[in-house]
C-alpha cells in the first residue's frame, strides 16, 4: 500500500470514528440524532433485550479481540501493519452505528430526577465524562491511539521495554480515564430509561472485562513499572498520589 493510498484511508477511518463518537454523544444526551437510545421500533421486551444485549455483545468481542497482542501478530498478515490500527478503528466504528441503527427502545422510566438543580448536575456531568474521554485521548497521543500516526510514519515493531512508559495530566491519578470518562456520561443522566439502564449496565460490565484484559498486556509489556504504578493510580476512581 503506498504512502498516499494508507493515508487516505486512514483519514476516512477516522472521520467514520468522529462520526460515531458524536452520534454516540446524541445517541445517549437525547439530541441532535435522527435516533437515540429511547427512539426505534418498540418491540416485546424480551426480543429488546436480547437484540439489545447482542448488539453489544458484538461490539465487545470486535474491541477486546481484535486488541489483543496475539490477534494482532495474526492479523497483521492479512492488513498492511501501517494501517492496521485504523482497520481496527473502522471496525469499531462501523459496529457502533450499527448498535444504533439496530436499538431497540425499553422506554419504561427506571428513575427520573426532578429537582432542577439535581437535573442540571446529571446534565454537566454527561458533558464532563465526553470531554473527559476526549481530552485523555490528547494526554497519551491521539493520531497514535486512532491509527493516523501509524499511517503517516509507517509501522515498526516496538521490543518489549522500548516504549516510553508515560503517566501525563489524569493518568497521574487514574490509570483509565477514556473508561472513566465513559463510564459518567453513560450512567449521568435526569431520566434513565430501561434501555438507557441497559446500555450502560451492559457497557460498563464490558469496560470492567476490557480492562482486565488490557492490563494484562500492560503487565506483560512493561512488567514491574506497570505494577507499580497499578499500586500508585486507581483504575477508574483516581488516587492522588502522583506515579512515580
């Protein structure tokens, strides 16, 4: 693959991830989205929950299994090592908007807020868990963590060791804030419907298998530093005292 046929489809991969990621910001916020998470064909609640759980479901096997070390070694002989990350990301994304295409509405009311105060509280943090996820993806190194790193430069295997080991702004305290972040804006909200309470059940089960999963490799790769710091930063809730 040349250099300008990667990097186009790069880019495109991205703007298919941007895409979604603010679909997926309306999708839960209730606005700007031909469909949200309470809109769509109202069906039995049975077949809701299980479509519902499926979509999900697939979305977690494409993310976990496709971000695991061995898949990668495998999978890197069938796409182009530079463009690799970017597949995965355009994998991702398409499942994503396929999960809100395929929603199905469990609209019974869980548990509303009323309080105006209260409301406007819930809607501030549903705002500061996506700006949360964004920002934390500038902290480590977003063009790396979206493929378009990759891309530009072309992909050389890193020696286990040979990584900087970093812990900037947040991941000084916190060793996952994009799931952090993830987890407020899914659960903050003045009116949980039965398949708001659904997704972010399910999503937030997911996020707490993933970074199992991820903190395994995490030892692997880096070994004793990286338990160390699991020692130094809380998971999701942070620890202040600064990894060393």
């Amino acid at each position: 693959m040349s250099h300008a046929a990667r990097m186009i489809y790069a880019l495109v991969c991205y703007a298919i991830f941007l895409v979604s990621f603010l679909y997926a910001v309306g999708f839960l916020g209730g606005g700007f989205v031909p469909k949200t998470v309470d809109d769509g064909p109202v069906v039995a609640p049975w077949l809701a929950v299980v479509v519902d759980v499926a979509l999900l479901t697939a979305f977690a096997l494409q993310h976990s299994v496709m971000a695991r070390p061995r898949f990668k070694v495998w999978w890197t002989r069938i796409v182009p090592k530079p463009v690799e990350r970017s597949t995965f990301v355009l994998l991702a994304s398409l499942a994503l908007l396929l999960l809100f295409w395929q929603w199905r509405p469990l609209p019974a009311t869980a548990w509303s807020v009323s309080d105006p105060v209260a409301a406007s509280v819930l809607k501030g943090l549903f705002w500061l868990g996506w700006f949360v996820v964004l920002a934390s993806t500038f902290m480590i190194s977003h063009l790396d963590l979206f493929g378009l790193k990759q891309a530009i430069q072309g992909w050389r295997p890193t020696a286990p060791g040979e990584a900087a080991f970093a812990t900037p702004f947040l991941y000084r305290h916190v060793r996952h804030p994009i799931y952090l972040g993830f987890v407020v804006a899914f659960w903050a909200t003045p009116t949980m419907t039965v398949g708001h309470l659904l997704f972010a059940a399910v999503a937030t089960a997911y996020i707490l298998v993933g970074i199992q999963l991820e903190e395994r490799d995490l030892v692997a790769f880096f070994g004793d530093r990286y338990i160390r710091y699991r020692r130094e930063a809380g998971m999701l809730l942070p620890r202040f005292r600064g990894a060393r």
